[in-house]
C-alpha cells in the first residue's frame, strides 16, 4: 500500500481522485468531472479526520477494503451527493399538477375508477419536493382526501437527508418558499426550543414514505404503476448511460398515461425514449389562446429560446415567469430592457420569495404582474385566464419606460421651511398598471413632514408588504402596509394590504384606517374608488386626491366626490402614463382638477394642501 501527502485533502493528485471518482460513479452513477477535485476534498476532510487516515488515498483503500457492510461507502455517498432542493421549486410544475394530472385523476374515479394515487419522487432529499406534492394532493382533494388511498414514495441516495426529511421541520426562513395561503392548512409555527422553525403537519407527512434506492442500480418492485414519477434535478449528474439506465427504470414504473416531471435543465433526455411524450408548459398558452384579440406566436422554455423567439417573431407583449432555468426572470428581463424594450408582463407564484423578485421586475422595467393561484385552482384559473388576457391587451398599449434609474441608498433628507399643519390634512392615492414605479417616484419626492398619506395600488395579498418595505427604504415619509386601526399620522404612509378595502374613519381629530373584506368594487379589492369615497366623506376639503397609471376605471366615481366635496384632485397626465386608463377615466368624468406629469405630481400636492408653502422641495 502506497504512503501519499498528508495535504491531498486540500488538493487531491490525480492518483487519489481518480479511484474515488470510479468508486463514486461504480456505485452511485454519480460522475465527477476533475474539476471536482477540490469539492471531493473538502466534503470529505473531516470524514478522514475521524477516521485517522493521513489523506485520501488511505480512505479510498478504506472504503475499498475494509468495509464489507457498506457502512462507510455510505457516509461516502452522503457526502458527496449534492442535495439542493426548496418548496414549490420550478411552480409551473406544480401548477400542471393541480390544473391537470389531479382533475384528471379524480374524473377517472368519479366514473368508477379507483379512488387511489400513487407518485414516486427519485430524489427526495431533505424532503421539501415531496411534501410540496403531498400539501398539493391534499389541498385539491380537501375533505375527500380520507375516503384516497394515496402514498408518496420519496426516495434518495443519501441516508443523511431522508432522515431529515422524516422529521419534516424546517427553518423559519423558507415560508417564503410556500404560497401564503397553505401556512395555515398544512404547517404548524414553531414555539419554545423550535421557535425558529416551522413543521409540515401530521396528516400531510403522513402521506410521504421515505427510502433509500439507488436510480442507477436498484430496481422496483413489479406491480407498482405510478401515476407520476418525479425525477428533477438529478439526471444533470449522470453521464448519457447512465441516463438511460434511469429512464429505463422510470418507464417500467411509471404506468401508460402517467406523467414524469423533469427539471428543466433535463427536458431532453427523454427525446430518445419513444415512450415518453414530451408536454410543455401549456396552460397560460391556453388560457391567452382563449381571447380572439390575442394570437400566441410562440412558446419558449428557457431563456436562450426566448431571445431567439424574440428576435424572429418581434412580439408586442411578453409574459415571463419568475423562475426559468439557466438564468432567472429578473436577470433576463434586464438583459431584455437593455437591448430589445418592449412590454413584458411577469407571472409569479404567491410566496414572499416571488413578492420580492416581482417587485425587482417591476423596478427593472416590467409592466404588470399576474399571480400564479396556489388555492381553489380551477376557480382561481378562471380569474387568471381573465386577469392575464386583460394585462397582456393592457400591455400592448403600454409606454416602455425601461429601468427607473438607481435611487439614493439612504431616504432624502426632510426639507425645511413646509409651513403647513399636518393634523387634519389627508393625502390619497390611487394606482395600478405601472403604479409600483409611479408611487416610488412620488413618494421620494414627499419631505418627512408630509401630512399623513392613505394609498391603493392593486396588488394581491402578500405583495403589498414586500411592495411597502421597498418605499419605506427609499422614502423620507415612513411607509407600512396598513393594520386595522393605524392611525394616520404625519410622515406616515399607509398602504392598503392585499385582498381587503381599505376606508378613512375620523374620530375628532384623529383619523385612521379600517379594513373591510366586503365585495370587490370594479373587480377590486382594494378598490381605489372606495377608499376615495371615504375620504371625501371623511375629510372634505381637507384632502388632496391623487390618481395615477392604471388599466380600468377605479378610481374614477371616487375621485370626482372628493372633488365635489372641495379636495384638490390631480390626475397623471398621458404622456408619462404606462397606461392611461384610469386617468384618463378620472379626467373624463370630471374629477381632476389639474393634470400633471409624473415628475411635477409630488409639488402638485403639495401646491395643492391649504396654508402649505413648499417653497423647498427639490428634485
């Protein structure tokens, strides 16, 4: 047996890595290309240590032969195995699972069929994947879900990470990963010694099975036909053979109808297997297919496909997801804006992780969002398919502004020498199409001493917090997604939360916000036209009222009380409109008093408050 430095852990020779690398793809269809060395290393330094071996070439010789159990090679595996994973990864899987294969399945039980479901996920890892499915499953199936016989079988390689997944409790910090909307129904918030922490709840980790399989060597048992088999992310570290001896193994368990979900990365490999048929990502295509006005010219599903797309077919509009493979929307969406601007309009799931990268979009020159439903998604889909077609029309008619230049990290100083009382004044506002960028810029403009501010901006629930933090970093005025019951105070801007109206209430000299869950108003909620209707009511001409860049007409009705209730009302002119809908419903029924552009809006309102002297704001 030959001695090797006692520094290879560092930097193994090709001696050491070589015979590991084998040892690795022989047992696990791994392949480590020899830029991997210095990760090889790394991963198992301390490994060695703890054996007391001198360098890597003692611990091949080790694993070779002198562990008859496996025991070892085991630890080896988990080491080395790459186990990157979150919830909800690439959603528009998850969107084809609720809007499809699920439907589809309970019709077939609802004709007689049997009332059982059963889907393999290959690489399971900490679990994240299968219990997305398994919180799927059961929110599409609700109360019916006891009366299914249902398994998810998780598998992975790696002991290590199944038993994590098990336990099914992760850090506080990724239900960002996780609509909204399914925190209540399918997780349970960590207190005491797991505050911190979050638990996927018993029912739902009920329906997951955790083992160990190999996809390069083991096979499964016959008889079992899964109606899915996902297998993402994992065949972008096997060689072609390899491959192919994975597809094999998936086909055979996989029944005649059922679906395999690749990554995307990986949605080629099936191209030589005649018993795969590739599907794409049709359902937005369907639902936009579905207005006579708009013609879908094509359909890409990375980056590098789109530009090309772009390049031939010259679109007017583009509608890009949050999450592609190879680079993300948001860095594409900028690479577009700097070469080719034209309208784009984002889809986004309804996470604070897709908040947060729909609002870069937004500041990067994105006309209009849409979110992806997570709940009651054959309904919702219907709202989709309406709320895309609408935006996508509104979008072709919309100004590309490009990139909002970079603001000041810290907010602008208070000006000096305002000389008005901001006690009893109010300042609303109201925005959609284009309304992120157009608030941004009028907001910064506001001195710290403003007086208190009350703003809709359509926006669904869980944006409009992320959307608030953004002002409130960039603002002298103090800006927050409103609570039931903030009072409205000088410096301060309350912006209506997602999914409720927002109305003025005065007691005396105090004035504050109330939340209402009632009906949408001009399919609204917020609706612009009530909270302006409140504060005519609730102010008169102690107001000012403000109407910015937006498609429809809320607003409108709103804007002409406080009018006639003696506020000063501004509207945004066209020219700096990204749509022109909203203004110009507002000045067209007779509730702007002036039209302003968007530059001369924030000196406008403050021209505008009785006894104010602005006379040191400055741009």
């Amino acid at each position: 047996m030959c001695g090797r430095p006692t520094n290879s852990a560092i930097v193994p020779t090709e001696e050491e890595f070589v015979p590991l690398r084998d040892l690795i793809y022989d047992t696990s269809g791994i392949y480590l290309s020899d830029s991997k060395r210095t990760l090889v290393a790394s991963r198992l330094a301390r490994r060695v240590r703890q054996l007391g071996l001198p360098n890597l070439w003692e611990y091949y010789q080790h694993v070779r032969y002198s562990d008859p159990d496996g025991v070892e090679l085991q630890h080896l595996i988990n080491a080395i195995s790459t186990n990157k994973t979150h919830f909800f990864r690439e959603p528009h899987h998850f969107d084809f699972l609720m809007q499809k294969m699920l439907p589809e399945i309970s019709e077939r039980a609802n004709r007689g069929g049997r009332r059982r479901l059963r889907i393999w996920c290959g690489a399971a890892s900490t679990g994240q994947e299968p219990y997305t499915i398994a919180m799927c499953i059961a929110h599409h199936f609700g109360k019916a879900l006891a009366s299914w016989d249902v398994e998810v079988l998780s598998t992975d390689i790696n002991t290590k990470v199944l038993d994590e997944a098990r336990h099914g409790v992760y850090e506080s910090t990724l239900l960002k990963e996780i609509p909204l909307e399914y925190h209540k129904s399918y997780l349970l918030r960590g207190t005491g010694d797991f505050a911190g922490c979050f638990a996927v709840k018993p029912f739902v980790r009920k329906l997951v099975r955790f083992e160990r399989f190999n996809l390069t060597e083991d096979t499964m048992p016959t008889g079992i036909d899964f109606d899915a088999v996902f297998i993402r992310n994992v065949m972008i570290y096997f060689d072609a053979e390899t491959q192919a001896r994975v597809l094999r193994t998936v086909s055979s368990a996989c029944k005649v109808g059922g679906y395999v979900f690749l990554g995307h990365a990986e949605s080629n490999h099936t191209s030589a297997n005649t018993r795969f048929v590739p599907l794409g990502n049709t359902v937005l295509t369907k639902l936009l297919g579905e207005e006579p006005e708009l013609e879908v010219v094509g359909a890409a599903s990375d980056p590098e496909k789109a530009w090309q797309m772009i390049q031939r077919l010259a679109p007017d509009v583009m509608t890009l997801d949050v999450e592609m493979p190879k680079m993300d929307g948001v860095t594409f969406l900028e690479k577009l804006m700097a070469h080719r601007p034209m309208p784009v309009v984002m889809v986004s799931s309804l996470t604070e992780r897709g908040a947060d990268v729909t609002m870069r979009a937004l500041e990067a020159g994105a006309v209009d969002f849409v979110s992806k439903p997570a709940m009651d998604v054959a309904a919702r889909t219907a709202v989709l398919g309406r709320e895309i077609r609408e935006k996508v029309k509104a979008a072709a008619t919309a100004r590309i502004r490009g990139r909002r230049p970079a603001r000041p990290a810290a907010p602008r100083p208070r000006p000096s020498g305002l000389g008005f009382s901001a006690t009893h004044k109010v300042i609303a506002i109201g925005a959609s199409t284009g309304g992120t960028e157009a608030l941004m810029e009028v907001l910064t403009d506001m001195p710290a001493d403003s007086p208190g501010i009350v703003i809709v901006q359509h926006m669904p629930v869980g944006f409009t917090a992320s959307f608030a933090e953004r002002l409130n970093g960039a603002c002298a005025i103090n800006v927050r997604e409103a609570r039931n019951g903030d009072r409205v105070q000088q410096g301060r801007a309350l912006l209506a939360p997602g999914d409720q109206h927002m109305k003025l209430q005065r007691s005396g000299a105090t004035m504050s916000v109330t939340l209402h869950s009632t009906p949408p108003v001009n399919r609204f909620r917020p609706s612009v036209d009530v909270l302006f209707h409140s504060v005519a009511q609730q102010m008169g001409n102690n107001a000012v009222g403000v109407i910015l860049t937006g498609m429809g007409r809320d607003g409108a009705s709103g804007l002409v009380a406080m009018r006639n209730a003696g506020a000063h009302t501004i509207a945004q002119d066209e020219a700096t409109c990204v749509v022109y809908g909203m203004p110009r419903a507002a000045f067209e029924a007779g509730g702007a008093e002036r039209v302003l552009p968007l530059d001369k809006i924030s000196r406008g309102i403050l021209h505008a408050l009785p006894g104010s002297r602005p006379t040191a704001l400055t741009r």
